[in-house]
C-alpha cells in the first residue's frame, strides 16, 4: 500500500471506532495481528473493540478533530484534538503500523489534556 491510503486508512479506523464502531473498524481496517501498546487497552483486537465500545457508552458525545496526519514508510502519525463531557479537552499522538498488505498491526500513542492556563497562546494543536 502507499503512504496516502495508508494515511486515509489510519484515519477512517480511528474515526471509526472513537465514533462507536470499534468493531467495523477492525474487520476493515486490522490485519490478522494487533499488537497495542496503550496501558489502558488490552493487547488484540478484542481489547480494542472491549475499550472503544466501553468509551462509546460512556461517553456518546465526545469528539473528535484530525488536526495532522503524517506518513513514512509503514507508520502512520496521527495527531487529533478531542473533546470529552464537560469540555475537557484532551491532544493525542497515535502512531499505527501496517503490515505488508497494508493493513493496521500494531498501536502506540500518547495523551495529554489541555490545561485551562498556559504560558503562551499557542493551542497544543
């Protein structure tokens, strides 16, 4: 696969599942290894369909911005902005591999919530 589908992909897997169809999105977007790298989530596909689901219920009116998208080789970069319930506003780094068919194979990311005050008027994002 080449870098934009795999880029288009990324993106349209995470909306996906963020937006309540974890499961969809592994059965089109997962190869048949998923190795996740998230503290919170259990490795496999089942812990990621498990943990999406639970944030789907929990949590129906969070959202969710693709603010970058970035490519090389097999990996994928994503970097979104997302608001929760009482607009606790969180940044995230999410990085996806893909294997030799071009399918999503492993997950690493990073989260941090935006602070109310910050030393310059820069958005995180």
């Amino acid at each position: 696969m080449d870098s934009a589908s795999n880029k288009n992909n990324a993106i349209a897997f995470y909306k996906m599942a963020y937006e309540g169809n974890p499961k969809a999105a592994v059965e089109k977007y997962v190869g048949d290894t998923y190795i996740q790298h998230n503290p919170d989530v259990a490795d496999g596909t089942e812990g990621f369909i498990s943990y999406f689901e639970r944030m789907q219920k929990e949590y129906p009116k969070k959202s969710i911005e693709f603010v970058r998208c970035i490519s090389e080789g097999n990996l994928v970069a994503l970097h979104t902005h997302q608001i929760w319930p009482d607009n606790d506003e969180y940044v995230t780094m999410d990085f996806f591999r893909f294997d030799e068919k071009g399918k999503i194979c492993e997950h690493w990311d990073a989260i941090q919530q935006i602070p109310k005050k910050s030393a310059h008027t820069n958005k995180m994002y």
